[in-house]
C-alpha cells in the first residue's frame, strides 16, 4: 500500500514521463505484482480507488541480477565496439539468469518491451570518470578555498586507476572512483589547506613504490604528495605590482619572467606527506630576497640613469651572489 500510494501520487503531482525503479530485484514480491496493471493496461488505482494513467510514461527497471554473467565479458582494454559485440552474446545468458532470480516470474517479463544489459566499463570509460571526479575535487576546493591547486593529472590518474581502483571487480564502478578521490586524494589535500591559511597554492602528485612501475610488487606503496611554497604569493606579487609600477612613474620598463620570477624568489616547497599538521610561513624571507632583488634595481637605475627598460634574468651572478642578473637599456 505504501509504495502504490507514493507511486501514484508522484504520477498524479509531478506528471514525470519517465519512472525509474532502481534495483527492482531487492523490491517485495508484491510490487511485481502492482506493476503488471501499469505494464498491461497503463494505469493503476491509488488508496481511494481512482484510477490513475500511466500513458505516454517511459517505465525504466534497473536491477543487478546477471552482473556475475556480465563480469564474464568484463575487459577494461575492450573498445566500445567490442563490448557491444560481447553484450550481443551474453544477452541469453542475461535472460535465463533474470528467469532463475525469484522476484521476476515468466509472466513479468514477458510484460517487459526490452531488455538491455548494461555494458562494462573500458578503460577509456573509467579514466574519463576519474578525470572529471579530479576536476570537480579541484573546483570544489578553489571555490570554497582561496587557493590555487595544480593537479599532476597523469600521476594521479595513474594513483586512482593502477593503484587503488580494483579493475578486476565489476563492483563500485564510478561509485569505487569517487570514494578513492574523496577519501585518499581531497582528504589528504584538507588538512595543509586549513591549517596553513597564508599559503594559496598547492601541488599534488604521486610518490612512492607503484605497481605500474614495479609488476612483481603485490601491493602498492603508492600515496598523494602535497606540497606547497610557505609562502603567500598573493603578497609577493602585490610588492612586485608596486615596484613595477614606481620604476614605470619614473619612466623605466621592467622586464622579467613572472614564473620564473616567483621561483626565484620562494623557498624550496615544503612536503605536507607525512606532517599534514604542519603550520608553516616563510614569507618574511622571500620578502628579504626581495627587497634585495628591489634594492638592486635602483642601485642599477642610479648606475644608468638615462636607461628605459631594466630586464631581470633569474641566474646566478657568481660575481653578486644574487640569483639574478639585471640589464639595464
């Protein structure tokens, strides 16, 4: 009774063409019987005996009875069209297993227009949910954060799909995927984030013994790698905007390479792997190196006065000891 009255009402209020009963196999034996009206006749009558209409709705059953069957033909290097090939000949094996399961009688499937056995999944297939569950971790994290994070993707795709994700079962599929991204990649991500709320950029990769690397290895050693430069890039390159723009008052262009500008003047990055609680700020020294890089551009200005273009090449000087070389035009 329970479930005929949620059914007929969400069709009498919501008037969805499409009505999807997901693992129909783990349902009473009673709701088959409910449903041979609505797949005879296109109705059924609610608790008030009103009869409602089932026309022109598209009624999709999903169960998992056959899933041993179609494991059989379950290989992840398959191409899309090798799969379909296969589906074709498992289909009768699909069909007696549904005959043997007990909820689904001759007299219930026989009211069924089709049958369509649900592919595996390829490689292909996997690695494009792998991909977009990364993504989204990526974009969930910037939107709720103020920090940038750079995926090394093909490691981590390597991490999710060769070391973690068991290929060998059919079970979990997307589901397995996003469990392994949520709690061994973003999880792993969450506690550098928040605990060090001055740094805005992380990188992420894969470290350690992989079984991809290493055939003979029977379990994978392979973990995420956070890492970080301590220090808060955002303020770097606000004194870089404002020495840029004090050089342009007096009429002198600065020329450099910004990235390589940001590498030079931050810290080797500190390894969040195994000190996920670490709190760590090393701003205050990358402002020293650039106050000296600052210092150095108006003793260079003072030099050359009649100069316009100042360019800054990030090499060692071994003659200044800076890691930089200026060139004043």
């Amino acid at each position: 009774p329970i479930f005929q009255k949620r059914l007929t009402d969400k069709v009498l209020t919501a008037g969805y063409p499409i009505l999807l009963l997901d693992e129909i196999e783990k349902a009473h034996p009673d709701v088959s019987t409910l449903l041979y009206a609505v797949l005879d006749e296109a109705k059924m009558s609610d608790e008030d005996g009103r009869e409602v209409s089932f026309a022109n709705h598209f009624i999709v059953l999903t169960t998992n009875v056959g899933e041993d069957a179609i494991g059989k033909y379950s290989n992840h290097d398959m191409s899309p069209e090798e799969v379909a090939e296969a589906i074709k000949d498992m289909e009768r094996t699909v069909q007696e297993a549904l005959q043997n399961a007990v909820n689904f009688p001759q007299a219930f499937l026989g009211r069924l227009s089709a049958i369509v056995p649900f592919a595996p999944l390829t490689l292909d297939t996997l690695r494009k949910i792998a991909t977009r569950s990364l993504i989204t971790m990526k974009e969930k994290i910037e939107t709720a954060q103020p920090v940038r994070l750079d995926l090394d993707m093909e490691s981590l795709l390597t991490f999710v799909l060769n070391e973690k994700t068991d290929l060998a079962s059919s079970a979990g599929g997307a589901r397995q995927i996003g469990k392994i991204v949520e709690q061994q990649v973003r999880n792993k991500i969450a506690a550098p984030i928040v605990l060090n709320r001055k740094l805005n950029r992380f990188h992420v990769t894969m470290s350690g013994e992989t079984i991809t690397g290493d055939q003979r290895r029977r379990k994978s050693m392979a973990y995420v790698n956070v890492r970080a430069r301590a220090v808060n890039e955002t303020v770097i390159l606000q004194h870089l905007a404002k020495v840029v723009q004090d050089f342009k008052q007096k009429g002198v262009a600065l020329s450099l390479d910004k990235d390589a500008f940001m590498e030079t003047m931050t810290v080797d990055p500190v390894d969040f792997t195994h000190q996920t609680d670490s709190q760590v700020d090393q701003t205050d020294i990358c402002l020293r190196l650039f106050g000296l890089w600052d210092r150095a551009l108006r003793v260079k200005l003072s030099d050359a006065p009649k100069s316009k273009i100042i360019r800054t090449e990030f090499k060692p000087d071994p003659m200044a000891r800076t890691p930089f070389t200026l060139i004043a035009r």
